[in-house]
C-alpha cells in the first residue's frame, strides 16, 4: 500500500522478521519499546494473542489481529475489554468475506435480485487434511483441540453474517476422519439468522488436493431468484454466468489486501470497522462459541446465550 511502511517485525526466528521488515525483532516487547508505530498487526497463534494485545493496547497502539481472536469465550472477552479500557482501535483479520466473489455476491443481493433471501448453503473443501502428515506447512494443526470449525468454518460463519446479517442460532455436527488430527475434520452447521434466513455451512479437511480458486462451492436462494458462486470464483444465474473475477491477483480474491486497506482506511477516517472487536466478539465468535457447545450438548444453541455468559 502507497500510504503504509512496514518499518520492524517480530518473529521467533530473527531471519524471518529480517526477511519482513527493514528491522527485526525476536521480543515483541522489545519492538515496542523501540519503536514509534501506528498500529500492529499480529498474525500469530490464537493462544499468544491476549499477551500480545495487552502489550500493544497498553502503549495506545491500533491493532488488527488474525483470527481465531482467542482459544476461548473467557479469553476472548479479556482480549476485548483490555482493547476497551486503553480506548484503542481493535480489528479482527477474518478476510473471507473480504473475497471480490462475495463482495459481488453481496451486492446482488443487496440491489434485490433474487429477491427476498430465503436460505443459503456454503460448501468447503479444504486441502492438506489427509494422509499421515496431515497441514505440512502447519502441523500445529494436528494438535488442535478445536480445528475446522474454529480455524476455516468461522470464515463461512462470519461471511454468512455479512450476506445475511446476524445468526441467531446454530446447531452442529462434526466428525474426526483422519486419526493423525485431534480435532474435528469434519463439520456441517445449520443457522439460522435474526432475520429468518436459514443456512447451512458443510466443510471437511480430508480431500487430497483441492487447487480452487476460492475452497467453496455457495448458493444463496431468494423467493424471485438463486445465484452460485462456483469454485473458480465465478457468479452464476441459471446457466448464465453474471460476474467474474478478472484481476487474479492476491490470496483469495486479494481478499487480504482489501481487508488490510480497509483497516488502514477506518484509522484514517475514523469509521468502524466490519469486523470490529465487540461486534466480531458477540457476532461472529459467539457463534463459533455456540457451534462447540451444540457439539457438546445435541441440541440447538442460541447465539444470545453465549453472549450473555458471565466474562472473567
């Protein structure tokens, strides 16, 4: 970005941050203590991340944080309320819904197309999931308590939330295929929104190769119309294709790019944030919450109870 300078970078291995950013660090606290910085992005894993937050909250700094925002409801909520008490600006990095498919996709919808939303689906097929070495590049994975709803569920969650506005409650299912994971390879969640809408979300982690475009196959279904986004992350209508994405740059749809500068847009004007952190805590987290408490108990959770649970 034209208006943004990567200045220093954290890693645990020195010649990663050195490969980052003109100066490198292997002490967060280091960093910031010696440098003078907007804002810090961190892209770390969930269970560093109160530690990490508290650090740049306490000096006054922005944040844009990587999902998931936190192992849990309890460390979520401290995560949030510490944000709170420093008065800084916090957002969640949940890019899904940042892909041009779906931004396309919410902009049919929105100008009323297929009219009146009535139900959608989400299909995920995610690679890397089988065999004896299951995620290579992130074997930490495998030793997940929580996995493919926490870690690739949450984005369709959140995306689903974006189309369709606020999920009132779910009901999941999960199963464990590959016995080299600990968690669940193996998920479908049916949602239902404040709205009325109703929703499925289907994923599993056990294809061998899976090289689209985008992961998913999705439909959303209006009482005057029905659109799909396909694999290759192209819009259908009936055997009409109505959008395509013709840059083909970037991760996803260069989803991580127009999330980011919507980061940096909202610090410079202002705005909130679409995935701030009360509103990603309570809207999008709580229902990840609610999916493994479904899990847990057989039965339909309502999104307003996880909410209401007492925070530490």
């Amino acid at each position: 970005m034209h208006d943004v300078e990567i200045v220093a970078a954290c890693d645990l291995s020195l010649e990663s941050a050195r490969a980052a950013a003109p100066r490198a660090y292997t002490s967060a606290e280091e960093m910031l203590n010696a440098e003078d910085l907007d804002f810090v992005d961190i892209a770390t894993r969930s269970t560093t991340h109160l530690d990490l937050v508290s650090l740049g909250a306490e000096r006054g700094l922005a944040i844009i944080c990587q999902k998931p925002m936190a192992p849990d409801w309890p460390t979520a909520c401290r995560i949030v309320e510490i944000a709170e008490r420093h008065g800084v600006r916090f957002m969640v990095h949940d890019n899904w819904r940042w892909q041009a498919w779906y931004r396309a996709a919410g902009a049919i919808i929105a100008r009323g197309d297929i009219g009146t939303p009535l139900n959608y689906g989400f299909r995920c097929q995610v690679s890397h999931g089988a065999g004896d070495e299951p995620y290579p590049k992130q074997a930490y994975f495998r030793l997940l308590q929580r996995f493919l709803i926490d870690e690739v569920l949450v984005h369709h969650i959140d995306t689903a939330r974006f189309l369709f506005g606020d999920i009132a409650s779910i009901y999941a299912e999960s199963a464990r295929r590959n016995p080299r994971l600990v968690g669940e390879d193996h998920a479908i969640l049916t949602l239902r929104h404040v709205n009325g809408v109703m929703g499925s979300v289907e994923g599993h982690a056990f294809v061998k190769h899976n090289s689209s475009a985008t992961h998913d196959e999705a439909i959303f279904e209006g009482d005057a119309g029905t659109i799909r986004v396909t694999s290759s992350g192209e819009i259908w209508c009936g055997q009409q294709k109505i959008w395509t994405e013709d840059q083909g740059k970037g991760y996803r749809g260069d989803s991580v790019f127009s999330i980011q500068a919507h980061f940096i847009q909202c610090l410079k004007s202002g705005q909130p944030f679409e995935s701030g952190a009360r509103e990603y805590l309570e809207k999008t987290f709580a229902v990840v919450e609610a999916a493994y408490s479904s899990l847990t108990l057989h039965s339909r959770v309502e999104i307003a109870d996880i909410v209401c649970r007492p925070c530490p």
